[in-house]
C-alpha cells in the first residue's frame, strides 16, 4: 500500500501584476492582519516573482504558486495553476 505524503511546500494564491519578463510573472499576495495597537484590520501586501515555464499566465490571472528551489536571484517560487482567468475590460 503506498502513500502520499503531505507536500511541506508553501503555497500561496495571489493577481498577476507583472508578465513582461521571459519566463516570469510577479505575483501580488494580499494578506488581512489585525493591527496590534488599533486592532483594526489592515491589508498588507507582497510580491513574488514566480516561474512560468510556457508564459500562459497573463496580466489580472489568479494563480497559485509553489515554494521551490531557487531558480535565479529572486526567483524561488512557480507557478502550478490557474484559479480565475482575468477580466476583460
């Protein structure tokens, strides 16, 4: 009997906001905190440069990316799938 073993890789679900480079997309992941003083709810925000191997993702695409080994300077993330295609404006 084999068993598949959770994945110890984070993943994160975040907008496209960059597809200009070869290969990459910067992906935008926003996060709700509670302000520890205020305790109001805040929006804070990151971006990460992801992997895209056949450039399918575009501009507006919700994505889910990967934790994975470093494939360049700041390149440590790829992209395994589309959750929402982009809007048309």
């Amino acid at each position: 009997m084999t068993e598949t073993k959770p994945s110890l890789k984070r993943t994160l679900i975040g907008k496209v906001v960059s597809d200009k480079r070869s290969k990459t997309i910067t992906v935008l992941i926003e996060r709700r905190v509670k302000h520890d003083l205020y305790e109001k709810i805040v929006v804070k925000s990151s971006k990460y440069h992801a992997h895209d191997e056949k450039s399918e993702y575009k501009v507006g695409d919700i994505v889910e990316i990967v934790e994975s080994r470093p494939i360049s300077k700041t390149k440590n993330w790829v992209a395994t799938r589309l959750v929402e295609k982009a809007l048309l404006v």
